[in-house]
C-alpha cells in the first residue's frame, strides 16, 4: 500500500506513532464487502465459505464450525438470558397452589441472570469479531489466488505462525486467560455498581442507576459518605506514595552498597536480606501482628527493660498506626527491590563504566549520569505498577492492622485503603454495589495518576534508548 | 627539582587519603550491613525458635521460648482431626508448581512479542492492560467465584485446577519488567539472528531467553510464591477444608478458636513452608550470572 491512498486517519497515527508505525492490512472488511468477489461477499453470512473454495479446507470449516456454534447457543439459551437481563428476573422463590397442592417453585436469582447476561453480550462482540475475520480472511484468500494461481496452504499458514505472526502464536493463550478471568469477571462488576445488589436485596435486585455514586458523595451518615471517602482516598494515596518510594530509594541504597567493588560476602549479605522473601509474606504480617499487639512481644519486652510504662499504641492510635505499617512495608518490600535493582545493576553495560572513568568521572558523576537514569528507565514501568500494586495493597493492611484503629460507627478505619474497605463492604455487610462503586472510583484515582507519569516516563517515549 | 618532590608528596597523601576513605567506606558499609541484616533476620529466628517452643500459648513472657521440643512438627504432621495440613501442603505445592511454569511462560511471550515485535494492535494492548491493572483485583473476586460455580469448578476435587487456573490465567498482564529488561537487549543480536535463517519464534527461544535468565528467575519465583501468599482469592474458592490451601491453613491456626493451641505449631507450619521457597531460591541465585556486557562484541 502506497501511502497515497492512506486516510487522513492513518498519516496521523503513522506521524505519531514514528518508527513503530504498522501500516493497515489491505484486507479490510470494507475491501472485501467492496471489492471482493461473490464468495467473499457471501463469507459475511456463511463464514469460512471464501476460504472452503479456494482449498482452504481446514480454516473454513473452522470459521464454519465456530459460527454454528454460536447461533445454536443463542437459539437455545442466549436469547432467554438476553431476554431476562433488563429486568434482572421477577419470579420470587416461594410456594404457589397447583391443584391443590403446594408446589415450591423456584425463584430467579439476580446474579445468575446478571452473569449469563454479561456472557452472552461478550460472547456477541466475540462473534462480530469472528465475522471480520471472516471476511478478511475469504478476502485475502481471493487476493492471494488472484496473484499466486492459489491461496497458501495450511502449512504455509503454520510457517507463517511462527515468523512474521509469531505474536498471534505466542499471544493467544496469554489473552485469552487475560479476557476470561480479568475483563469479564470486571464487566459483570462494574455493572454491579449500577444495580440495588446490597445485604437487603441478596436475591433479587434491580437496575438503579447511578443512585449508588450519589449515595458515595452524600454528606449523610450512612454505610458510606463523602467525609469518609475523602478520608480513606487520602490516606491510600499518602500511604502508596511513601510505600513506593521509600522502598525504592533505600532498596536502591542497600544494593549499591551491596555491589560496591571492596564490600565482601556479597552472596551472603543478600542471602540475609533474602530470607525475609523465602518466608511468605503472609506469615510475617501474621506474626508481626501478634508481635505488635498492647499485650505482645514487643510492649513486653520494652516494658521489661524500663524503656516504657504502659503498651505503645501501635494499632489503637491513628499516627502510630499509620506510621507502623509503612515501617514493617518497608520490611516487607526492600528485599525485593534489592533482587530487582541488584539484576539491572549487573546488565548495565559495563563498558559505559570503562568509558566514563577514563574521562575522569568520579563516583557521584557516574551514580548520576549512568546508573540512575539506566535504573529508572529501566524501572520507570516497574515503579508505576508498584504504586498502583501499592494503592491495592490487601495484605500489608488487612493482616497487619486491618484497618484499624476503627471510630466507632464508620464503616472504614484511619488505616483502611479504599481496597480493604472494598473488602469489608462487600464481604463482611455483603454491599457488593457499594463495594464495585467504591472499585471504580480506585481505577479513576489510579488511572489518573498513572497514566500522566507514564506517558511522561522515558521508557514509554523511546524504547530503544539502552540498545 | 623541588616541584617535582612537592608534585610527589601530594599524589602520596592523594592515594593515602583516597585509601583511607576507601577503608572507612568498608567499615561503615559493612556496619551498615551488619546492623540491617540482624533487624531483618530477627523475626524469621524468632518464628524459627518459636516453633520448638514446648509452650503452645500465644502470649509467654520472654521474648525467645525457653523450653524446647519437636512436639510442634510432629503435632502437624500426624494429629488431622482438626487441621490437615500434610493435604493443605500437598494442594499449594501442586497449584504453585503449575502457576510458575505457566505465568513464566505468558510472561514471556507477552513481553517478546511487547518488545520485539511490532503489529498494530501492540500499543492498544499496552494501554488495555495498563488500564485493566488499575482496576482493583479484590474487586473482581466474588464475580470470578460466580464465573468458575457456573462452570462447574467449585465442585470438590476441581478446587486445585481452578486455582491454577485463576492464578495464572492473568499472569501475562504483568509483562511489564519483563519488556523492560528486553528492551535493553541490543537489537543487532536479533537482527544477525534473522539474517542466519532464524524465524522470530527461534529467535524468541534461542536468543531472548537465553539472556533473560536473571528475569525469568524473578517471574518464576513471583509465580511460585502468588499461591502460597494469596489467600483472599483461596478464602473465596475454596469453601470446604479439604481444599485449603496453607495460607488458609495458616490464617485459621490464628483465628479465636484455634489460636491457644495452634499457635507454636503455627511458626512450625510456618517453617515447613520456608523450606521449598527457600531451597528454589538457592537453585536459582545459580542463574544469577555477574555482568552480561559480553553478549555483543564491539
């Protein structure tokens, strides 16, 4: 394709975009609805039909069976779930007189109806999906036969899959799990988020709306309020600011004292800071909890030496609190950026190093001008999901103080992130459209925050700067 | 002849001096070290110690246990009528053996593909997956839990297969560091591949993995560890005990009921744990190879 006949569209993307520019595939469904012959025409009805004419025989059957499928699964169930998902079903559970007996019949569930609705709606945009392929495919095959006295066979396909297409290869598995088990099981959340699915409505619920976005920003005193969002909003943005970056800073400290050329036993320094990753996670939260509680380990010991009178309020006093579990983060999280950082410490290309000491370069010029900036375009990306991994830390709060200390009659403690108070909404007072509310509003906070940083990182603006 | 013995002396106490910071850096980094590391290892000695301890009690008056016996690991091991923990041992092994293999291998093909490749649909991939981590995943938990009962692997026996499954199905979104550290592999490698009849996919195999053995060793760790530390995704999937895996295990030990009497044997399950993560982790500090400059010759 010449760029002449590129839409004002595709000059913009291609000035944009530079060198990673691919041009469009000229066997576009409008191409083929347009220029293509009758059997490619016919291929948007029945799929795989281009394909099966011009000897394509296991593609077209393929493309075939798939469509059959589809139309059998709508004609026997997808239209009934289709049917049910506007009202989310009416029928309760309960007994009616038949004949004179009492029958129970069973009632509608909400989320059963909610979940198969959201199915097949994604199981439809699959199948547009499939007719486009449908369609480029007969398309192409007609093209290539025009040319060539006929279309490339099944083997060429499989050679083609493991060169040029080798990303459709290696990429289908990896988004599949990623479409099956993030983005759906997200839709049917998000669509939560719109429905009266909280601990009264367990069964049966309806479409409200964005009643529950209104219930958030309400400065009422109920499960949920404004003042409390604000609350925990801030909190969680403090404590995933100072968790990132403390982290990354002092665990950039201690493995370049680590790899510094006269320090000795490097293997074994690591190994100590290592073993805290060898025990899970998990389990030092648990016990560092019980450590910290007024009657644990720690008050004791203090105590027995003199150094307090009475137990130090790690978890009952807000500042305490908040101040503890970014300390014991910090536990938690440097040997892991001591891995990370001691990895790219060594793939630095060492004649740099060479290059800057015969120029005379002191250490502090090198750290500067070679080692930082290598470490943080290498780690721009890793620093962006550790902060929002941070903003969706579950574990470092829930076991270790679980959101406390609590005011009483809040629903959020002065430590809860707003994913702990997720948990707790949708789990312990089973408000799941409160809770998918309050998950939404996360993504906005995140996706606000990161999204600027990262489109700003230079490793996202010039991927090749190291090579 | 004077300026010259002065020139002399001053590069004496020049390298004197740069000799003398040097060994103060010595001293000082290794204090430095010295001090972190024992604040970093007393917990894990105290789980360690606290797993002989003949008291099972939580809350005893000393710091360190003073009496000591085995009674804890044999108590785990053979007393099943409340917790078992031999099956829950059994179940996190499996699923974690699984989800390492898997989630490297997604991990990897993303990022080649991220990194190396180039189609049109790369940079949307990107963003999508970019925007997909920023929704919380605690969010998404009961609706997965929905998702596997209407398939029909909740049912008892299917657990572990579920669990591999939710475990590593969305493993390829976290290509991110993996791309990065590909992005600093010179191209000119690739290209003098291609240019011997390599095809991408023996390129990805021959070369790229290869030199990312550092990396690969990170993600495989990161994927053997998710099972044995997730355990709100477990809570949720796994409704009977029989399918616990040992995060939960470890959880309900510290629960009211338990908590007086599983508490010593909690820091030896705690141990038994350690022991595979920790043997991994010294197979694997083998592939940490020093310097990776020679893969190019100048």
């Amino acid at each position: 394709m010449t760029t002449a006949t590129l839409s004002p569209r595709e000059m913009k993307r291609r000035r944009r975009m530079g060198a990673d520019y691919v041009a469009p595939s000229p066997y576009s469904v409008r191409n083929a609805l347009t220029k293509g012959d009758v059997f490619t025409k016919l291929s948007a009805v029945v799929f795989g039909l281009g394909n099966i004419v011009r000897k394509q025989y296991v593609k077209g059957v393929a493309l075939l069976a798939l469509e059959v499928a589809f139309i059998v699964f709508m004609i026997t169930n997808g239209v009934n779930y289709l049917s049910k998902l506007p009202s989310l079903g009416t029928q309760k559970q309960g007994k009616q007189l038949v004949d004179g007996f009492w029958v129970y019949v069973q009632g509608d569930n909400s989320v059963v109806i909610l979940l198969y609705g959201v199915c097949t709606i994604v199981a439809c945009i699959l199948f547009v999906y499939l007719w486009t392929i449908s369609l480029k495919c007969a398309y192409k095959a007609e093209c290539l036969t025009r040319q060539n006295g006929k279309a490339p066979s099944l083997r060429d396909d499989l050679r083609a899959l493991t060169d040029e297409k080798a990303y459709q290869l290696l990429m289908f598995l990896p988004t599949l799990g990623i479409l099956v088990f993030t983005v759906l099981p997200l839709i049917f959340m998000i669509s939560m988020a719109f429905t009266s699915y909280d601990r009264n409505h367990l069964v049966l619920f309806d479409w409200v709306g964005f009643e529950n976005f209104g219930k958030l920003f309400s400065t009422g005193n109920g499960t949920v309020s404004a003042r409390l969002f604000i609350q925990v909003t801030i909190w969680t943005l403090v404590w995933a600011f100072f968790a990132t970056f403390l982290n990354f800073f002092l665990g950039m400290f201690f493995a370049m004292v680590i790899n510094r050329k006269t320090t000795r036993f490097k293997g074994f320094w690591r190994a100590c800071f290592s073993m805290s990753i060898a025990v899970p996670q998990f389990v030092s939260l648990l016990v560092m909890h019980t450590m910290l509680q007024p009657t644990g380990a720690i008050n004791r010991l203090l105590m027995q030496w003199g150094w307090i009178d009475q137990a130090l309020p790690f978890f009952t006093n807000t500042t305490w609190a908040r101040v503890t579990v970014i300390i014991i983060n910090l536990w938690v999280g440097i040997p892991y950026t001591i891995m990370q950082i001691t990895g790219i410490l060594q793939n630095i290309p060492a004649d740099l190093y060479e290059a800057a000491k015969l120029d005379g370069a002191n250490w502090w010029q090198i750290f500067t001008q070679i080692t930082m900036p290598y470490i943080i375009f290498v780690l721009t990306p890793y620093l962006i999901t550790t902060f929002t991994g941070n903003v969706n830390n579950f574990n470092v709060i829930y076991l270790l103080s679980g959101g406390a200390p609590v005011p009483i009659g809040d629903s959020a403690g002065t430590t809860d992130l707003l994913i702990t108070w997720l948990y707790k909404l949708t789990v312990d007072k089973n408000d799941y459209n409160l809770g998918a509310v309050i998950g939404i509003m996360t993504f906005i906070v995140l996706a606000v925050v990161s999204l600027i940083t990262y489109r700003n990182s230079g490793s996202y603006k010039n991927e090749e700067a190291f090579r | 002849m004077s300026n010259h013995s002065i020139q002399k002396a001053e590069s004496h106490s020049l390298m004197h001096d740069a000799k003398k910071r040097r060994i103060l850096g010595d001293i000082l980094s290794h204090l430095f070290l010295a001090v972190m590391a024992v604040i970093w290892l007393i917990p894990i000695v105290w789980v360690f110690a606290e797993s002989f301890n003949k008291n099972t009690a939580p809350y005893t008056k000393t710091f360190f246990p003073t009496e000591f016996s085995l009674d804890n690991y044999i108590g785990l091991f053979t007393d099943k009528t409340v917790l078992d923990f031999p099956k829950m041992f059994m179940n996190t092994l499996i699923v974690a053996c699984f989800v390492c293999v898997i989630s490297v291998v997604f991990v990897l093909a993303v990022a080649y593909c991220m990194s190396r490749l180039r189609f049109r649909t790369r940079k949307t991939f990107m963003n999508v997956v970019l925007i997909l981590g920023m929704f919380p995943g605690i969010m998404a938990v009961s609706a997965i839990y929905f998702i596997l009962k209407a398939v029909g692997l909740t049912s008892e026996g299917l657990t572990t297969i579920a669990l591999i499954l939710v475990y590593s199905a969305g493993s390829g979104a976290g290509f991110y560091v993996m791309k990065g550290y590909m992005d600093t592999i010179p191209t000119s490698l690739d290209e003098a591949a291609m240019l011997d009849g390599c095809t991408r996919l023996q390129v990805f195999y021959k070369i790229i993995i290869p030199i990312c053995k550092p990396m690969i060793v990170y993600q495989a760790i990161i994927g053997f560890l998710t099972p044995w530390l997730d355990f709100v995704m477990a809570k949720v999937i796994c409704r009977t005990q029989s399918n616990y895996t040992v995060a939960l295990g470890l959880w309900l030990m510290l629960q009211k009921e338990y908590i007086q009497n599983w508490y010593a044997r909690f820091a030896a399950a705690a141990v038994v744990i350690s022991i595979p993560i920790a043997i991994l982790f010294i197979v694997m500090q083998r592939f940490y190879q020093e310097s990776m400059s020679g893969s190019v010759k100048g």
